[in-house]
C-alpha cells in the first residue's frame, strides 16, 4: 500500500515540478512580456532576423513546457489505463 502513495506521490511531484519551473524559468524574464511569448510571436512572425542563439534561447525557455506536458500527458495516460 505505502509503495502505491509512493509512487502516486512521486508522479504528482513531477507534474507540480514542472509546472512551477515552466512558471518560472519558462516565462522569465516577465517584463514587458514572457520571453517564450515573445520568441514564439517572433517565430510565427516569420522568424525574420532570428540567430543561433535566439533559437537556443527559444530551446532553453520551452523544454520547461514541453516537459510538463509531456509529464502530465504521461499522467493522463497511465490513470486512463490503470482504471479500464
């Protein structure tokens, strides 16, 4: 039983993780807007100017984000098949 809530537990701390370190580094700096925000407006906008490192930099702020849902996808998942 105890290593059911373990692993329960275990999984919810990897989603709230994630979660607060996209909330965090993934939108840093705020001011004036997210900076994912920004590189992802400047991508839609046809990239225009963009450089290696702005590509990194666009890297290095969404992983956060792809790693939570990726984290909560795997969640979703694993409840939908434990339960069927």
């Amino acid at each position: 039983m105890a290593k059911g809530i373990n692993d329960m537990a275990n999984k919810l701390f990897r989603v709230r993780f994630w979660a607060m370190v996209s909330l965090t580094l993934g939108l840093a700096p705020f001011v004036p807007e997210p900076h994912i925000w920004g590189k992802l407006k400047w991508i839609a906008g046809g990239a225009n100017g963009m450089q290696v490192m702005d590509w990194f930099d666009t890297a290095m702020h969404g992983l956060p984000w792809v790693f939570l849902l990726l984290s909560a996808f795997f969640e979703i998942k694993q409840k939908a098949f434990s339960k069927g």
